[in-house]
C-alpha cells in the first residue's frame, strides 16, 4: 500500500485536468495502460472524480461458499468495504469485466457518498443505475445488470492491487473520471502530472480560442512555430493561467 497522501493542492488542480491530458502526460512517461477500459459514467457528472483508491477484489463465485444468505453475514466484504472506505477516497472494484452480476447497488452507493467517498469505479455491474444516477457523487460501471442476478461474484479481497478495466490499480493510486472515462494516476506521479497537465490544459483553452479565431493548427498545435509560444506567454499573462 503506498503511503502517498494525496494533498489538496494536487486534487485542486487534477479536478481542472481532463484524462485526455493525463492520458498524454502518463504515455510521456511509458505508461500506455491507465485507462479503465469498458466503464462509463452511470450519469455525468459537473465534476471531476478526484480521489485515491480503496480496492475491492471479486472472483467467480463457486457456489457452496455463495448462497444468498451469505449477505447476512457482518464480514462480508462486499460491505464492510463500503464501512471501511476512506472519506475522500473512491472505491474502485474488481469484477474481471464480468457484467452479468452486480458489484453494489443504490443504497451501498449511497452510504458510500455519505461517508464522503469521492466516488466509485467498477469493472462489473450495478444494480438500481437510476437511484445511483441521481447522487452527486460520481460513479463508474460497465453496465446495469438483472437486479436477480446476485451471486456470480464473490468479494474476496480488500485494498489490494487489482485490475479494473484492464489497467493496474494499486491502493492509494489517484482515480481521475471525467466524461470520457476513468485514469488511474501511479500515487507517486501524482503531483508531477497535476503540474504538468495544468499546464497542458491553460496550453489547450489557448489553442481552441485560437482556432475559433480562424487560427490553422499546423505550427499551433503542437506548437512549433515561435511566434505562438510567444502568444501563449502573452496569454497566460493576461488570463492568469
């Protein structure tokens, strides 16, 4: 587990960064497989997930150890993740992309965004995707699933390195959903790549204007021509970006 502490100077700046821009940030550095593959936002939200993650392993139930009686059970670890997640943190599920059982429902989701959770992310399904929907805590999914469709998971493990969507998710990485999807951020990047793609996003609200203005993009974006570095500057200046 790291021992990153996620500083609010950094969320600040991540909630203004897109994960297009972290995306290019992280391909700088080598790393190509940050992106939760196959989630969506149950809704969109006019915010920016930022938080570090607090894990949750599924595995294919066998079904001797899964009867539905098993949720009755205090240390089910379904449940006490979602008591045991921290406040600012976003739960982030492992369920092997298997979206044919749920891995949490509306009223789990919402005692989450009680606690303070920053949001949630998972690889599998969801139960009751319009009561989650309506939260303002931003939550991730591959899709709804049959509310009866309840045991083909067993949650297994807490806060242990996991894959979700395919990308590796270590507790306390740095969870980023927009629009688009989900970034999972190496905790010890975490600072650096807020910098950077604050940065890259001031470098990119400079270029749309610019282009809304009739501007090309050759010699712009990137920017290769001197003459628009020197724009940039100008513009940072007067804007305070």
């Amino acid at each position: 587990m790291s021992d990153y502490v996620l500083p609010a100077e950094t969320r600040d700046k991540l909630k203004q960064v897109s994960t297009a821009s972290v995306a290019t940030a992280l391909y700088k550095r080598g790393l190509r497989n940050q992106f939760v593959q196959g989630v969506v936002a149950v809704e969109r939200k006019p915010i920016t997930m930022v938080g570090q993650a607090f894990t949750l392993r599924y595995i294919p139930a066998r079904e001797d150890r899964n009867p539905l009686t098993v949720f009755r059970e205090r240390d089910h670890k379904q449940r006490v993740a979602v008591e045991t997640c921290p406040e600012g943190h976003v739960l982030v599920m492992d369920a092997r992309k298997d979206s044919r059982a749920a891995t949490a429902g509306s009223i789990l989701v919402t005692r989450l965004a009680q606690r303070g959770a920053a949001g949630v992310v998972s690889d599998g399904g969801v139960r009751d995707a319009v009561g989650i929907g309506k939260l303002d805590m931003p939550a991730y999914f591959a899709c709804s699933s049959a509310p009866t469709n309840l045991t083909l998971h067993e949650a297994i493990d807490i806060n242990v390195p996991i894959s979700c969507g395919d990308a590796p998710v270590f507790p306390g990485d740095v969870m980023l959903g927009d629009g688009d999807g989900v970034m999972v951020i190496p905790a010890h990047l975490a600072d650096e790549i807020a910098e950077e793609c604050t940065g890259m996003e001031a470098y990119e609200d400079f270029v749309l204007e610019q282009v809304n203005e009739g501007a090309g993009i050759i010699g712009l974006y990137p920017a290769t021509d001197e003459q628009n570095l020197e724009k940039f500057a100008a513009w940072r200046k007067r804007t305070g970006r």
